[in-house]
C-alpha cells in the first residue's frame, strides 16, 4: 500500500486515471460554456492528465493546468501532443500545490473540478487553498468549484470491495478490473478512506495494483464559508451540471462565486 506522501508520485495512478473517467464526459459542456461565457484565460487546478483541460483548449480557450502530480502532467502532456499544433498552444502545463503555488498572473476564470480539493487534509488547508484561488482570479474573473455532493460520501458501506469497471486492454490483451472499498468514514474529520485496486491478468498471471487514499468531504455550508473568508462574492449554489438547485439528494456540490472588481 502506499504512502500518502508518494501518492502524487505514483505513475500507475495517472496510468489508471483515465480508465477510470473513460466515457466520463458529461461535465464537459458545463464548463465550456462558462469559459465562453465568461473569456479566457481560464485555470484549472488539479487538471490531472488533461481529461477537461483538452477539450477547453479545443473549443479556443486558453487554459492553464496546475497539478501537483509529476505522472499526472506527463501523462497530459503526452496527449496533447496528438493535438494539432493550435489547441497545443493553447494550453499550459505547471506543477504545483494548490495550497500555495503561485504563478504571478490573474486568470478570467479559475475552475476546481472533479473533487480536486478532497485531496487536502483538513480545513486550514482548504482555506490557504481557497484564498490562493482569489489571488488568481481577474477582479470581476469567476471561481466554480465542483466536488461529490457530501451525502454521496458519507453514507456509503464500509468493508466491502466492490467492482467498478473491467475492460481487456487494447495494448496487452489482459483483461483488467478495478475495485474499490471503502476502509472507513470517519464523520468528525469528514473524511471517507478508499482503497482502489487495480486487477492486471488473471490467475498465474495476475499482478494487483492497490492504492489508499483519503477523501475529505465539504459540506455546503462549509464551502460557502470558505468562498467569502478568500473573499469571493455572490455565490451560486447547483446540484447537478444543469444548475438544477442544490438539494441533499443532489449528486454534485458546484460552487459558482465572482471576485469583486477592484478587489485585492
Ligand atoms: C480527480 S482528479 C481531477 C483531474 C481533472 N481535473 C479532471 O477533471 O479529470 C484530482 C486531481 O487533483 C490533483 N491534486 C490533488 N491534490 C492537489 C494539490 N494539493 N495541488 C494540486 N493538485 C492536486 C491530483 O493530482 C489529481 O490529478
């Protein structure tokens, strides 16, 4: 099992990244109208191996991609390498930890998918990060957030490894599955572990994969208490990528906030 310090470090793990989100696309034309709507450049923190970051680019848009994970940036580098020369220069690659990077420039937009926060430990962490997503933010630029609703983390099983998806791979002919288990949900710190294991092969042949990790979940409160403290304003709340209102069998917890023009 891993350690949490060698998480990010792991190249399996951005190997796996994308089988896990394949086919997972319905968040994408969300945030291709908010970045048309609102103008580029746009920056997305945790872009991962590029799942979203790619088609921004596609549609015209700017994009800067922060990820503290080296695997995870090479891992979108090499895609956009299969991308024509002008969706290539639209996009920008930097390492870096959410909590306190600093690239020395403002962005129109600045988006947080896919639950990237849930990666940070507690609640000062959230804030340093949060505070550092105003900073770079345009005055007038707009913030989204987009993590799990909370219910759908804290009120799962607990002990139980259940599969989630198999597939034969293309390159190898090997039939690989992945599971997952949640070890424990602890309600006090707010935090769901997972294991995740990666099945490669079977029988004589099979070679096993784990990784742990542990979730941190934000309530709405929470998230938007964290919004106004970093000093973002008019803060919108939706359950779903159709801005349907936020409700606690909602699936997503989406944050939509404005910094003030002239703010600092
Ligand atoms: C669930 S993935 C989302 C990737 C991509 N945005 C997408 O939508 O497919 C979360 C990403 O956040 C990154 N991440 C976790 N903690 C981070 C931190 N402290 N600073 C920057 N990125 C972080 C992880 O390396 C991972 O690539």
């Amino acid at each position: 099992m891993t350690r949490k310090q060698d998480y990010f470090e792991l190249e399996s793990l951005a190997r796996y990244y994308d089988w896990q989100y394949e086919g997972f696309v319905e968040d994408i034309p969300f945030f291709v109208e908010l970045a048309k709507t609102h103008g580029s450049p746009v920056m997305e923190v945790g872009c991962g191996t590029g799942r979203l970051t790619i088609p921004l680019a596609r549609e015209g848009i700017r994009v800067v991609g922060v990820d503290l994970s080296r695997p995870m940036l090479a891992m979108a580098r090499r895609k956009t390498d299969h991308e024509a020369v002008e969706v290539r220069e639209r996009i920008e690659l930097v390492q870096g930890d959410m909590r306190d990077f600093s690239l020395g420039r403002e962005f129109r937009c600045v988006f947080v998918p896919q639950a990237a926060v849930f990666h940070l430990e507690g609640r000062e962490a959230m804030g340093r990060s949060f505070t550092n997503f105003h900073r770079h933010t345009e005055p007038d630029g707009l913030f989204l957030l987009d993590v799990v609703a909370p219910d759908r983390l804290k009120n799962q099983e607990v002990g139980r490894e259940v599969m989630a998806r198999e597939r034969v791979d293309p390159d190898t002919g090997l039939r690989n599955r992945e599971f997952n288990e949640k070890l424990y949900i602890d309600p006090e710190r707010q935090v769901v572990c997972c294991k995740h294991s990666f099945v490669i092969g079977e029988g004589d042949c099979e070679r096993r994969i784990e990784f742990q990790q542990e979730y941190r979940w934000l309530e709405e409160e929470e998230a938007i208490a964290l919004l106004r403290e970093a000093g973002f304003q008019d803060v919108q709340v939706f359950g779903d990528y159709e801005r349907s209102p936020f409700k606690e069998d909602s699936p997503r917890l989406i944050l939509l906030a404005r910094k003030d023009e002239g703010n600092e």
